[in-house]
C-alpha cells in the first residue's frame, strides 16, 4: 500500500507539472498533500506601481525671450533707410519701433515694452574686431536675446587686400560669444549671414542714379567701376564675394559651437532685395521695406520650435 501511495502521489505531481508548462496563465506546483492532490499557491504576484512620467527637460531656446539687444553695424542702425548720411534707429529691423517695419523687438516684445527691454548698441562703419566690446555692452542689459548683424564692413573694403583675413574674422567672433558668455551666460544669440554682396551690385548697377552715388566710394571692393565687366573686374568681385561666404562659414561653425546660438541657415546673405528695397540714396543699405524683410527672416528663425 505505502509503494501504491508513493506512485500515485508522483504522478499527481508530474501531472501537475505537465498543466502548468502548458498552461497560457502563469501557475506554480506546490507540494503533494497527505490524500496525493498537488496544492496550488494562491498568492498573486505584487502588481508594480505605476512609473511616473519622465519629466521632459526645459529646451535651452526659448521662442519667446522678454527681452532683445542689438549688436552689428550701419545695417541695425538703419543707417540711410530714412534719410541721406544718417543712422534712424527707429526703423531698425532688429529694435525699431516703426510700426511699418514691424520690427523683432516689436514683435517679440509688443510696443508697450520695446522702449526699455531693447538695446541698439550697433554703429555705424563697424566691424568684426569690435564685436567683443559690443557683447560686452549687451551683457551687461542681461538680455535674453542678442541679435548679430555684422560682417560686411569686413569685405567691404577700398580693395579686396585690404578685408578682413578670414582667421581674424574668426578669433574676433569667438572673443565676442566669450564676452558674452562672460556676463550673460543664458543669454540666446541669433546669427544673420552677412549680405550677398554680388547681388547687392548686380542690382543696384542698373540704376543710373546708383552708379552715380558708388562713384563717392561706397564698398569699394566689389562697387568700384561697377559698370565695368572685363575678366579682371570679374575677378575682383568674386574675390570679394569668396570672401563674404568665408565669413558666413565662420559664423555658422563658432555659432553652432554654443548651444544657445543660432545661425540664420544663409537666409540673409540668399535674400534678393530688389531695388525698392535698398536705401533711394546710396543703392547699397537697406530701405524701410528691406529693413522689414530682415525684421521678418530673424523673426522666423529665432520662432522656431
């Protein structure tokens, strides 16, 4: 009887085994009770708590900072949009408050706030070796957003000898993103391309009255004899032109080094101002309705989600 009692309990348990393997739920054997049935566990497996969400990090850009400050050259000052020789700030594409340029102060900001969370600290004539003192200035408002306009006075020499070296150009931008970093390290830095020269020629070059103002000797480099199309002239303004995508290139690389800059993809230096919008007195700066065209790009990139 104890060998029939041994069998039968082994079978029990061999077959139990047999219906938990194939069994869809999960089952565990127990131990063979006295009478040679198999005991089931009954607990249930402790049910995890519900994993919270993994909070998203903040972005580093902010599509809309509080606060703008303006750095570069005559470009942001305006200069010629409003009147002959003469900066006019108001209708600056970066902190004007002409309601018709619609500036990116105006349209970050609102017209109740653009008279004291912007700052134009461009000049007139400046170049990239005085962006450093620039920054500096701008960090010092601690701006949420600095806008960079600068590059063109570079190439814009009397002759191609004399423009900026390209390594210059670099070590005085990456000198100007310090300073800045110094005093503002959050602060956000939009880049704009400096302007395609060439087409700034081939259209302003079909303009009697243009011609006329390019002989007073304004960028030289690539304006002088801007009616002459030997080989040599060729030659001079394509130097010229090299030169201004040289310097877009740097702008691009040093600004795509800081985590909080970004460059305008080339949209000013491929933007193709048509003659109603550059300056009726010199055919070279931009007009009210240029300056609104860069107000409109910058907006663009630096909304961007």
């Amino acid at each position: 009887m104890r060998g029939r009692s041994r069998f039968r309990t082994a079978v029990a348990a061999a077959t139990a085994a047999l219906l938990c393997a194939g069994a869809l739920s999960g089952c565990t054997a127990g131990e063979p009770t006295a009478n040679g049935t198999t005991a089931r566990s009954t607990s249930k497996p402790t049910p995890k708590p519900p994993s919270k969400p993994t909070p998203r990090p903040s972005p580093l850009w902010d599509v809309s900072p509080a606060s703008v400050a303006a750095v570069g050259d005559s470009v942001t000052r305006a200069f010629d949009a409003c009147s002959v020789l003469t900066d006019c700030p108001e209708v600056s594409w970066a902190t004007g408050t002409d309601t018709t340029v619609n500036s990116l102060a105006l349209r970050l900001l609102g017209p109740e706030k653009v008279a004291t969370r912007s700052w134009n600290l461009a000049r007139t004539g400046a170049r990239m070796a005085e962006l450093p003192e620039q920054m500096a200035g701008a960090a010092a408002e601690r701006p949420e957003l600095v806008t960079v306009m600068m590059g063109a006075n570079d190439a814009c020499r009397p002759t191609p000898d004399l423009m900026t070296p390209v390594a210059d150009f670099r070590t005085s931008f990456e000198t100007a993103l310090a300073r800045l970093r110094k005093g503002a390290p959050k602060a956000q830095v939009y880049v704009a391309s400096v302007p395609s020269l060439m087409h700034l020629w081939s259209t302003g070059r079909v303009s009697p009255m243009g011609l006329e103002v390019w002989k007073l000797g304004i960028c030289g480099a690539m304006l002088t004899d801007a009616e002459d199309l030997s080989a040599a002239a060729d030659r001079r303004r394509a130097e010229v032109q090299d030169r201004v995508v040289a310097y877009n290139r740097v702008l691009s690389e040093v600004c795509a080094e800081d985590e909080r800059c970004r460059y305008d993809g080339g949209a000013v230096f491929g933007f193709r101002f048509d003659e109603g919008q550059l300056s009726p007195w010199d055919f070279f700066h931009p007009s009210k309705d240029g300056q609104a065209r860069l107000a409109e790009l910058a907006y663009r990139r630096i909304t961007k989600e």
